[in-house]
C-alpha cells in the first residue's frame, strides 16, 4: 500500500495498492503513478501487508519526502531509495 500524505496539514492525498503473489526468494518491481494537484512537500509512506484485509506487516514500512515544485514539472525525493 503507498500512502502520500501533503507534509503540511498530515492530510492523505493518495492511498492506493497493488496485490499479487509471490512466492519465497521471487522479487518483483513495482510502480504506481500519482500527479499532485499542488506544489509543496509531500511524505510518502510504502507497506507491505499480508493483504488489505489483514494488515499484518511482512516487512518494516519505507518512508521519504517528496519536493513539488510550482514552477517546474519536476520532482524531488530526499531519499534515494526509491
């Protein structure tokens, strides 16, 4: 599940989530898209639960910060992780 909440008021501006299977060992790379309506910083926070019914954490979750820009159609994530 990624949540992406605006840094300044904490509200939630996108919960989505993908769900699949995998076995022990197998990996896979992800991607979800998202557009901000607004310039500003954004905290993005990454789980991986059993399921959305059963929010049992497999792993701890992943957090960074992203930087929206007024003047420019680009980003920036303070963690290069991502």
């Amino acid at each position: 599940m990624i949540q992406i909440q605006n840094e300044d008021d904490g509200v939630t501006v996108s919960l989505s989530w993908i769900t699949g299977s995998l076995v022990p060992k197998q990996s896979m790379i992800l991607s979800q898209a998202w557009t901000p309506f607004a310039s500003g910083n954004y905290d993005v926070q990454i789980f991986e639960w059993e399921s959305i019914d059963n929010p049992d954490a497999l792993s701890p979750p992943l957090s960074t910060t992203i930087k929206v820009d007024e003047n420019s159609s680009n980003s920036q994530l303070e963690d290069d992780r991502f």
